[in-house]
C-alpha cells in the first residue's frame, strides 16, 4: 500500500494493518526533516490546515501545527474561547463557515464522542480526530506505536500494560484498537470504577492491582486520570490512588529488565507516576513519544492530501 484512499481519520478503529504501516513508514520517513537545520520541505505549499480545538491542548494542537508548517502548508489555529463559539455559535455552524473558506483538513478536538464523525459527514474536507471525549485519539496511539517499534523493533507479540483510568481514556481506547491489530498483548489495570464493563470484550485482560498487569511486561504505559470527564468521586482521595496506582521504582522492578515507560502526557507527577521514574531517560520515552508526535501528525497530513500522488 503506497497511499491512503480514506478521507477522514477518525479512529483506530476504522484504519487497517496495512494502513497502520503505511502511516508509521511514512512518519519514520518524515523524522529526518526535523533534525535539519532547516526544518522545512515544500510539499504541501498551498495547502491550507485549520487546527479546531475545544479543548486544552499542549503537545496535539502544537505538533499539528509544527508537522504543517515543516511540510510547508498554512495552518490556522481557533481554539473554542476566543472565537465566535463563546457567542453561541454551534459546531455544526462552525464546520460550515470554516468549510467555505476552502481549507484542505480540518484537525478537530472536541468534548463530545462522535463530533469529529458528524463533521467528516458533512463537510468535504478532510477530517482528523485529535480527540473525541472519552471515545478516540488516533494521531496519539500511532505516536506511540511508533515509539514502540523505535524502542523495541516490533509491537506483536509484545506485552504492553496500561494503567489508569481506563474508563474516561480516549487514549486507551486508540491504543487497545491499534495494539490489538498489530498483536500486541495488551492487559490493563485500574480501579474498578475507572474500567468500563466488559472490556474484555475489546480482547484485553484486565486487572484491578497495577502489579497484576505490569509482571513482565515489555511496555508500561501509564495514564492521567481524566477528573474533566468523571461525573462524580470515583477514588477517596489522590493520595489513595497514588499509593494503589502510581508507578515508582518497586512496582516497576516487576516488568522486564529492558522494559520502557510511556505517558501520552499531561503528567500528574507523584499521582499516576513518580517523577524519578518519568524523568528516568534509561526506560522513559515520554518525550521520544511528543517528537514522533511531529512526524506521525507529518504523516497524517501528507497522506490525507494525497501522499505520493
Ligand atoms: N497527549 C495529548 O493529547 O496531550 P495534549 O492534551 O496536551 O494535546
């Protein structure tokens, strides 16, 4: 497969193996152009990238923008606050304006599940889900898939443990769809409040103690827990779910010896994860992860204009 014949990325769900690799080849052909003095090549002069953000954003909203302007595109930021949105403005009503403005893609993070869907419906121009409520973050299960097979040289037959609140993680939810089609062996842990019911149906084994899911793994990857997204108290306290949950230099001794620590970011350092284990650069790639970031969101934009036509 040389070129993606889909319109919209949406989800993990929805792309193939094939696709999975056309995207990650392409995005390890794109890593070079950022180490460059000068960090730009002409491909996508001409074309127009509007980053729609309704909610906080670090590392996706900058990387999209970074991965646009390296490729040499235009690319145009609204963030939900300061545009007409605060006046009462729908998405929908949103979508269309923008869409009259002939842009090429249009990077949507949005609280509600399915809001990336409803405008890749209705709009003609590309759609790329860079977060939807609790449902999907597909640009960042390809980073770390990424990061993975940079650390490790394969994702099948790896076993790769997430932990957190799986419940509320858009980013799990990526990362069980794209692991899982790669052969990957994923488990997860969390509290029981904070695992949807039967999630075993979405072929993961999963465990309520964190050293359950950790024992040999390969992969660990930890989770925030998303207090935007949980309707009510679901732990007494963060220093409870730190003493269950966290991961520090004990509980990490139960991975494999040459196992590495992931964290899609933003970190709540002493909650979900110690600082020394974070900033440990022996295993932690958490910041290998946000450069991957800049040339899988590369990836995504040059193939969703057509790749190598
Ligand atoms: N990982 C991630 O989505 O981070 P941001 O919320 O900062 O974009």
């Amino acid at each position: 497969m040389t070129k993606l014949t889909k319109k919209d990325i949406l989800g993990m769900a929805d792309l193939t193996v094939d696709e999975i690799h056309l995207i990650l080849e392409t995005a390890e052909s794109f890593l070079e152009i950022s180490t460059r003095d000068i960090k730009k090549v002409p491909t996508l002069r001409g074309k127009s990238i509007i980053n729609l953000f309704y909610e906080a954003s670090t590392r996706t909203r900058t990387s999209f923008e970074i991965a646009g302007k390296r490729l040499s595109a235009d690319t145009i930021n609204i963030s939900a606050s300061t545009s007409s949105v605060v006046k009462g403005e729908t998405l929908i009503d949103t979508a269309r304006n923008l869409e009259a403005m002939n842009p090429d893609i249009i990077v949507l993070r949005h609280s509600a599940a399915g809001a990336p869907h409803l405008l890749a419906g209705l709009v003609r121009q590309s759609i790329i889900n860079a977060g939807d409520g609790a449902h999907e973050h597909p640009s960042q299960a390809l980073l770390d898939m990424m990061t993975i097979r940079e650390k490790k040289g394969r994702i099948a037959g790896l076993k790769i443990a997430l932990v957190g609140d799986i419940q509320h993680s858009r980013v799990a939810r990526s990362n069980i769809y794209g692991l899982n089609k790669m052969g990957a062996r994923v488990v997860v842990a969390g509290p029981a409040t904070m695992m949807p019911r039967d999630i075993e149906k979405m072929g993961v084994e999963a465990f309520t103690r964190i050293e359950d899911a950790i024992v040999d793994a390969d992969v660990v990857m930890m989770l925030r827990i998303q207090l935007e997204r949980q309707k009510q108290n679901l732990f007494p306290s963060l220093r409870e779910y730190a003493q269950r949950y966290c991961l520090n230099r004990t509980n990490f001794k139960l991975a494999k010896s040459d196992a590495i620590v992931m964290h899609p970011g933003p970190i709540n350092r002493g909650v979900e994860i110690s600082p020394d284990i974070a900033d440990d650069s022996g295993f932690s790639v958490i910041l290998d992860q946000v450069a991957n970031g800049v040339a899988v969101r590369m990836a995504l934009l040059y193939l969703l204009s057509g790749g190598n036509e």
